[in-house]
C-alpha cells in the first residue's frame, strides 16, 4: 500500500523524528500519526493476539482499533494521534495489550 | 464537577448545529468531542483545509465552516479532544482528554455521535492494505494523502463521491467494482418522484458520475464472489462480473456500502432501538424531536437514522429548540413557530433518501457471509462460528459470549454487532428485532488506569 500527498502544502510542515520499533522516520509533525506511518511506507502496525496476523489501519476514525501501537506502554489508537517529536513507538505485544484495562 | 444544562456528544453538523442553537436560547452547553478540530466525519478539519485540499473537496465540504464559525463565536463549553468512554444516568460523562480521565455533569444529554461505515466482511478484509472508503476520505481530508494503486469496492454515493475526489487530486483509482446491478436501479426508480423533491442530491449524484465517466476509470457492475487476495497485504480484488472471473492487482482496496448509526452511546444507555428494513440496521426509537425512550436523553444527526449532513444539522437545531423549551427557556407556541420551516427543510432533505437507498442496496453476501469469512476483525471468528453457535441454541449476540469471543476485542463489536444479529436471525428464523444486538456497557472505549489516575486531580479543570 502507497500513500501520497498530491498536495504541495503537505511538504512544507516541520519534520521531526519517530521510532517505529527502533527504526527512526522523519514525520511531518502535527499530521495524523497512521497517516504519516502508511506514508512512511510501514504497512503492518501490529499483529492479532489470536493468529499473529498482520492488521494496519482500517477506518482511520477511532471505530475499528485495527491501528493500536504502543507508546511509552501505552496501547494507542494511532488514528486518534498527531505527530510530535521523539514518539517512541513499539507494535503492541499480546493479548493485554489490545483489552481495555478496565 | 461542573454541570450543564446540555452535553452534547459529538461536533459533526448535528452537534455543531444544536450546541449554538441551545446556547442561543441561554443554555450551558459543553461539546464533547474525540477530535482535536470540530466538523465531524463530513467536515473534518474544515478549518484547517487549504485552498488546494477545499478545491478538490467542494462546497459541500466548506459548507462546514458556516458552521465552525457560528460555533466559535457561542457560548458553548467545546471540549476537544475528549474521548467519552461512560455516560451514567442522572447524567454523568466520563472522558479522557489529553491523557487525563475527567467528569461532567448535565441535565440533559444529545447524542449526535454519527455514522459508521457499515461493515463488508468479504475473504481477506482484514488484509492490510484493505480500509474503508471514508478512511481513504478521512486520509485525504484529515492529512492531504491517498493510497495509489487502489480499487472502490462496494456500492453508495459515498464511493463515488470519493472516486471523483480521487480524479480531482490526480490519483484516480484504478477501477470501481460495483456491487449495485441495474435491476436494484429499476426497482429503486419507483421512488423517483419522491427523490425528485431531493434534486440536489440527484444532480450531485449525476455530476460526480460524469466526472468518473471523463476520467475513464474501469468499471464493474453488478460484481458478486468479491474476495481480496494477497498473503500479508492486499494484492488483487477478484471477484465475479458478467458471468466472468476478474483478477484487479493492485496496492489498495477500498470498500464500501453504505453507513449505519452508531448506536453505542446510546445502547449503553438503554435507549430502545428497531430494525430498519429499508436501511439494514438498527436505529433508535425516537420522536420527531428525537427524544429518544429514556428520559432527557436525545438523539440526532447520522446515529439516529441515516439521513445526511444536512438533515442532521437540521435535526441537531430541532433538538435543541424542543430542550431548551423543556428547560423553560422556549414558550411553546414559539417553539412550534420556530421548528416549522426546519420540519419542512428536513422533509425534502430527507426526500431522495428511499431513491438512495434501493438504488445502492448493502452488498448481500456480506451481510450473511461464506462460513470461512472473518466477521469478528477483532477475535478473529467466522460466519460458520456464529452459525454453529446458532446449531448448539444459541439465540442471540449476548449469548455468543458464552460460546466464544465475538464482540469482546477492543472495537466492541462496533464491527460485527450487524453482522453477528443478521447471522443469527438467519440461522433461526427469527426477526432482527427478536435477535436483538450486542448488549453495550462502559466503558465505549479502552480507558487506562493511568488516565483514571489523573480523574481525581483533573476533574473539575474543564479547560476551553
Ligand atoms: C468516514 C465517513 C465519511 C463520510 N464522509 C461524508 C462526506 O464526505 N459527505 C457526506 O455527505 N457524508 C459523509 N459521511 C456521512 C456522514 O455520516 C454525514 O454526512 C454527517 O457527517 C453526519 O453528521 P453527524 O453530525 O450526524 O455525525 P458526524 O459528522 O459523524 O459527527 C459525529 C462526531 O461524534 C464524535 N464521536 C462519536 N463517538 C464519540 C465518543 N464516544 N466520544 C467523543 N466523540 C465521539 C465523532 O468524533 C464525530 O466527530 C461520511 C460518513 C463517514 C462514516
Ligand atoms: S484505524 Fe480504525 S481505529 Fe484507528
């Protein structure tokens, strides 16, 4: 999956650095965070706690929870994020990770 | 904890609408909202769009900053950013907000919380790569972006809306596979003279299909075994068309047909909801001023019945004026002098939906899946699980918990509730309404210790 920016204004907000399970992506700061993660090319953000299957966002407004990423342990939907500087960003691990803790 | 004549749940064109609308007639109002920006699925991030992004969006979309603006310059508490995850009776709201648990209280309560995209279990949905069209619509709106390589799937204005959009941008898809075929067409003609009154709508319709029409992008109708192929990533839409087998490579599928109230906020308050045939799904039962069947709760906009932006807005303002004059704020003869115009306005907004609704029916096989369709994303069960629940005597979707796991991942059934009713309904040859649907408890959605934590210190710190 590819995704692009057809518009000129896009290219022109500040960059900041994000770790995606270590690896380091500059991000257009204040976009939406899987937006800017699928335009980072990263296809796979986390894997089901029932097969491992591959999941990547699905309807980009906070309903299918198919976009949760962990941040600073924190399981997240990254639909619901922007993007800021220094995010340290992990795929989420097991099945806790996806329940609510409440 | 701060208290409010109103809360209103949700900032797209009904909650805009009401919130000014209430506060005009000297209302307290808090506008709870999950977004950082107010507009809702249509208008999302109005304010922020610029001039090349509201171009290829149209007027329909920067309609949304009247709205915006009007909303500004009220006097209405907009909180943003606020995930409501609770509403108890009395009426207490729990949110989180910036990572921090807090708490409102209000003597009446509007849901305007909207539409989902109503699910299309299909083999291989939960492929990444595989989104729905509004999130392809959210990409573009929301951050300037959208997928290259892709194929709409499915059916509705809403498909077409976003191929034309595509156009415009210079990233057309590469086809549209239409489930619809010409005889949902004919049968849906029936309701033309009504959809004649919805002009608008119609000529909007005919305009969006003529510029499809220049780009020449390929198109399928009619299409039925529709599955996505690929191995960790969507690579292929296949499906059935004109009795022949079609393969679409391609990088992104993006489905769609149609959208149904989201009923979880107001399920969770008990409120009554039916099946509505026409639309497939469930709505709650409401008067014409959307009060729904518990006391002082109200609903408008999309999670009430689909029906439109600007039905919605209109809703919105109907509800609001019937609560204002229940807090005595609007002498009666008023509020019926102040409402007319805006029934009447509903009305012929309302008109060409029958039209709409034949003539892009929901994509059959995905409201009763193949058995080795995936319909719970989250769980990860099949049609034929539900099914066999159905064979061991299972009833409803409540008591699917005590065979498995459906509607207990993190979406809440958000994405199955439809699906699983329609299986089971189906299997024992009982009615929707009979079947009934996922039972919603708080919290509506994930909430953190940590967030809870913060309530105790953040609870009464409203901040605008
Ligand atoms: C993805 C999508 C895209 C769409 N695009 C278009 C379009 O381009 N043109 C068109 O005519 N129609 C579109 N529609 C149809 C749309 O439903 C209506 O046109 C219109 O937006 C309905 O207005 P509304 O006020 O009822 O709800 P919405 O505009 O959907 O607003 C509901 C709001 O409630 C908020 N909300 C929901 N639950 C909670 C909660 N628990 N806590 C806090 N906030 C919450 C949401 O964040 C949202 O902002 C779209 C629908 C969807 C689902
Ligand atoms: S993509 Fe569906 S919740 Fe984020």
């Amino acid at each position: 999956m590819k995704i692009v920016s057809p518009f000129p204004d896009a290219n022109f907000s500040e960059h900041v650095a994000v770790s995606f399970d270590g690896q380091t992506h500059f991000l257009p700061k204040g976009t939406n965070l899987a937006a800017a993660l699928l335009s980072a090319g990263i296809t796979v953000f986390r894997n089901t706690p029932v097969s491992g299957a591959a999941r990547a966002p699905y309807c980009m407004m906070g309903a299918c929870f198919e976009c949760l990423v962990e941040i600073d342990g924190v399981v997240r939907q990254a639909c619901m994020m922007e993007v800021s500087e220094g995010l340290d960003i992990q795929h989420p691990q097991g099945r806790n990770s996806d329940d609510a803790d409440l | 904890m701060r208290t409010f004549d109103l809360a209103v749940i949700g900032a797209g064109p009904a909650g805009m609408a009401a919130a000014v609308t209430a506060a005009k007639h000297g209302l307290t109002v808090a506008l709870l909202d999950e977004q950082q920006r107010p507009g809702g699925q249509i208008y999302r991030d109005v304010d922020k769009a610029s001039p090349e992004r509201t171009e290829v969006l149209g007027r329909d979309y920067t309609h949304g900053r009247s709205l915006t603006t009007a909303l500004r310059s009220a006097s209405v508490d907009h909180i943003q950013g606020a995930v409501v995850w609770a509403i108890e009776d009395g009426f207490r709201i729990s949110f989180t907000r910036d990572g921090a648990a807090s708490q409102i209280g209000a003597e009446k309560i509007l849901l305007a919380t909207g539409a989902l995209e109503r699910p299309m279990p299909i083999p291989g949905w939960t492929l990444p790569g595989v989104m729905t069209a509004g999130a392809g619509q959210i990409l573009l709106k929301q951050s300037g972006m959208i997928p290259e390589k892709a194929v709409l799937v499915g059916s509705g204005p809403l498909l077409y809306l976003l191929a034309a959009q595509m156009v415009r941008v210079g990233v057309p898809p590469l086809a549209l596979v239409e489930t619809q075929s010409w005889s949902d067409f004919k049968t849906a003609s029936r309701n033309l003279f009504g959809a004649l009154r919805g002009w608008r709508y119609l000529s909007k319709g005919l305009g969006l299909h003529s510029e499809i029409l220049k780009a020449r992008i390929p198109r399928y109708t009619g299409a039925t075994d529709i599955a996505i192929e690929g191995t960790t990533n969507a690579e292929a839409v296949a499906f059935t068309a004109q009795g022949k087998r079609i393969t679409l490579p391609c990088e992104t599928a993006l489905l769609h047909h149609g959208v149904v109230p989201n009923t979880q906020a107001a399920r969770s308050l008990g409120a009554r909801h039916l099946w509505d045939a026409r639309q497939h799904c469930f709505s709650p039962e409401l008067d014409g001023w959307g009060a729904s069947s518990v006391q002082n709760l109200f609903i408008a906009g999309d999670s009430a019945g689909i029906g439109g932006a600007k039905a919605a807005e209109i809703a919105g303002q109907l509800a609001a004026l019937k609560i204002a004059a229940e807090c005595g704020k609007l002498a009666q003869d008023e509020l019926e002098r102040t409402a007319a115009p805006l029934k009447r306005a509903r009305e012929s907004e309302l008109a060409a939906r029958p039209f709409i609704d034949t003539a892009y029916p929901p994509y059959r096989p995905s409201l009763l899946p193949a058995d080795e369709t995936i319909i719970c994303r989250c769980e990860e069960v099949t049609a034929g699980e539900i099914r066999r629940y159905a064979t061991l005597g299972c009833l409803g979707p409540n008591q699917t918990k005590a065979f498995g796991r459906p509607g207990m991942g993190p979406c809440q059934g958000r994405y199955c509730g439809l699906t699983v009713t329609a299986l089971l309904a189906d299997a024992n040859g009982t009615t929707p309404d009979e079947t009934g649907h996922y039972r919603i408890r708080p919290p509506l959605k994930p909430v953190t210790l940590g967030e809870l934590a913060a309530m105790g210190t953040q609870s009464d710190k409203v901040a605008k």
